[in-house]
C-alpha cells in the first residue's frame, strides 16, 4: 500500500499532543480587532483543543504527525 499524502492545510493548522488530542488556534482573531474587548481577544489568544468528533477526522489529514 502507498504511503498516505499529508493534508497541508491541515498539517499548519493543528497539532497532535503526546495523548493523541488534536491541538488548535482559535477563530475570529484576525481582523475587525477593535470591536472585541481586550479580556476577549486575550482569551482568544490560547490554544484549544478539537471536539473529540473532528479531532477523528482530522486525523484521517494528518497521518504522520
């Protein structure tokens, strides 16, 4: 069987952790800043993890990491 192809999209977006989770950014940081409190876009700061539901697919994309 051939090796499986990386889903690079996905490879730059999340992470595997050593338990198997799947590691990512959080959305709604990237423009339209100034409406967003300073306690909110803080938060939005730290790392989150996948719902154990598309944490299963995304590590169908990422195989190897």
């Amino acid at each position: 069987m051939p090796k499986l192809k990386t889903h690079r999209a996905a490879a730059k977006r999340f992470s595997l952790t050593k338990n198997g989770k799947v590691k990512r950014g959080s959305a709604f940081r990237s423009h339209i800043l100034t409406k967003k409190t300073t306690k909110r876009k803080r938060g939005l700061r730290k790392m989150a993890y996948a719902s154990p539901a598309n944490a299963k697919v995304i590590k169908k994309l990422i195989p190897y990491k």
